[in-house]
C-alpha cells in the first residue's frame, strides 16, 4: 500500500487543489454521479477560506507530489444547523470533512484521509451527494451512522453521517 503524508495547504498549493477538484469531479461523472461539484464548484475561494482557517490539507505520495486534498474544520457549519429526516447523533463539538479530491490513479486516499481526520477529532460530521455512493459505501464500511438530510448553501440535499469516536 502507498504510503502518504498529509500536511497543511498553503496558498502555493491552490492551483494543484484546484486541478485535484477537476479529476475528483471527472472521477465522481465516471460513477454516473453527475450531480455533484458542477463545473467551477467548489469555488477557489472556498479552498482559500479553508487554508486561511488552518483546515485545509493535502496528501504527498513518496516522491512529495500532491495526490489529494480534503479540509478538517471545526464545527460548527451553518449547514448542519438543521437536518430532516432524522438528527445528529449528539450535539456535541464537533469537526467537518469537506471537499476531498484526489487523482484518479491514487489508491487508498480515502482510508488515509479518515484515518487522520479520525486521528485528530473524535466527533466527526461529513456529508455527501446521493448519487456519490463511492463515499456513501466507504463511511458506512468505516462506521459512520446515516443521520439525515441536510440543505447545502445552493439549496440541495445532502445525506448527512457522523461518527463520535469517544
């Protein structure tokens, strides 16, 4: 298995986060998810408001080149403020995961990212697309519990997970 190191964006690193945005998004059409991340989305000020927070990240392969990038912040997001259809499992502090993109030709990237978000924060919230059962499989197989239906800023559904690892 691939061994990677994570560490904090920098403003350097935006223009490869922001092609890691494009491959995750071709990636995700790939799997007959077309719905998520329209072109443009998420905008680069996104990626530079999670840098400027101190959340945003990227995964080196062994050579030290950028394969992936995710954003750890904590909560709490205005978008978890209300949920339907079910409810968060606490309501306790907690962290969000957002926006992980990888190339298409890393492995692993998935594990690695929750391993580390679940490493540093023992009470995490993170929410996808429907049609994004790529992530969908891969949280339910890591142990996060479906919690509901959230409304993200544009006014579309997401299926809302958490896991408290207290």
């Amino acid at each position: 298995m691939m061994s990677y190191t994570i560490r904090k964006s920098t403003l350097d690193d935006l223009p490869v986060m922001l092609h890691l945005r494009d491959q995750a998004r071709e990636i995700m059409r790939s799997y007959g998810n077309v719905y998520q991340w329209p072109d443009g989305y998420p905008p680069a000020e996104k990626f530079r408001k999670d840098i400027e927070l101190g959340g945003s990240h990227v995964v080196e392969d062994e050579n030290g080149a950028i394969v992936a990038t995710f954003a750890l912040l904590p909560g709490p997001d205005p978008t978890y403020n209300v949920i339907y259809e079910g409810q968060w499992l606490d309501e306790a502090p907690y962290h969000v995961v957002h926006r992980i993109a990888s190339t298409p030709d890393s492995h692993g990237i998935f594990t690695a990212v929750m391993d580390y978000c679940e490493a540093v924060a023992d009470n995490i919230r993170i929410d996808t697309h429907t049609a994004n059962v790529i992530l969908r499989h891969g949280l339910e197989k890591r142990g996060y519990h479906y919690c509901g239906i959230i409304l993200i800023d544009d006014g579309t559904e997401r299926m809302a997970f958490q896991k408290i690892l207290r």
